[in-house]
C-alpha cells in the first residue's frame, strides 16, 4: 500500500470582513426548554455566541451546531468525490447525539459513518481503493470538549493537493473556514498514523 497524505486543519469563523448573511435550518435540538436548567444552559450558549470576538479563541466556540454540522459533511463529501472521483470511498469519524434526518449524500454507498472507521478505511485503501478518512473534534454543543480541529488522511497520497484545496475552498455558507493546522501536508507510514480516539468527546 502506498503511503497516504495526512493533513491537519483547524475551523475557525469567517472574518467580519468577509462576513456574509448565513440562513440556516431552524434547529429545536435544545427544545422544548422544560426545566430551569434547560434555560439556563440556552441562555449560556446565546451569551456565549454573542460575548466571542474577532480575537476570541475560536478553538473553544461552538460554530457548527448539530444540524450544521451534518450540512457541512455533506457538502464535504460531495466535494471530495468531485476531487478524487466519484468512486472514492469516504470514512468520517462522527459522535452522537444526533436525532434528525441525515443528508442523503451521507447515506449513499461508498460513505461510511461512524466511530473508530480509520482501521477500515486503511484495510480498503491496502486493497488499491481510493479512499478519504475524515476525523473532526467540532464543538458542536458547549458539553462538546472538542477543539475545533479537524485531520484528513488521503489514500493515495498523490490526491493530498486536491484534498487540500477542497479543504481550503469556499465554506462561507456555512459562517466558517478551514485554516491549516499545526501540522504541514506530509506522507505517513500506516494508518497507525491516526490518533486513537480523535474524535471522541466527553
């Protein structure tokens, strides 16, 4: 199997000056609000939005919440199959909770969702498939503990420039951008590579 391309990325809010009015579904995630507590932890989400900054630490703030989240995988994943063919075999690392109805593109063959996927999608790409790992740590809920970063293991690693550049494109309708992480584009040895429980929240 030839080495795979691993990349880092952190998601960060677009720039006010690059800000665009963003419609999003209505999301009753948190509702109905029955007990004080429920109150009181909306009202500490909304304040929380409202208090962040152009300078605050986007590693801490929930950008995507659950029904945009699954929106913005799915414009991923239609977009990485536009860039490494539409065969390409997709593996994302997603954490419960989620109730509502997933995007269709999620649920076509070839994408699998999922915990711990990183060993399959390895096993496939050993047998000559074209295959994309996808892990994120959003902050999709303030009981998240995720930081905001995302890891992308490409399968060949000749495809690491086209993944990147899906990475870096467009993402404006969803209020956020991918910026690189700490670590550069570069080959790595086995899917050892990939942090255990990388996608894991407590």
């Amino acid at each position: 199997m030839k080495a795979p391309g691993s990349m880092t990325y952190r998601l960060a809010s677009v720039p006010q000056a690059r800000r665009v009015p963003v419609t999003v579904p209505a999301n009753a995630y948190r509702m109905p609000l029955g007990t004080t507590a429920d109150y009181g932890r909306a009202m500490a989400a909304d304040d929380y939005r409202k208090g962040a900054t152009e300078d605050s630490n986007d590693e801490g703030r929930v950008l995507l919440d659950h029904v945009q989240y699954f929106a913005f995988l799915a414009q991923l994943t239609t977009r990485l199959r536009e860039a490494c063919g539409p065969g390409t075999l997709l593996f994302l690392e997603v954490c419960a909770p989620y109730f509502g109805s997933l995007p269709a593109v999620l649920l076509e063959p070839g994408v699998l969702l999922g915990s711990g996927v990183h060993d399959e999608a390895s096993w496939h790409a050993a047998l000559g498939a074209t295959v994309v790992w996808v892990g994120d740590r959003f902050r999709r809920d303030l009981d998240y503990a995720g930081d905001n970063t995302l890891r992308c293991v490409v399968w060949p690693a000749g495809l690491a420039a086209a993944v990147n550049a899906v990475m870096h494109a467009d993402w404006s309708s969803h209020a956020v951008e991918l910026i690189e992480g700490p670590h550069p584009i570069h080959a790595v040895d086995s899917g050892a590579d990939a942090p255990p429980g990388s996608t894991r929240h407590e």
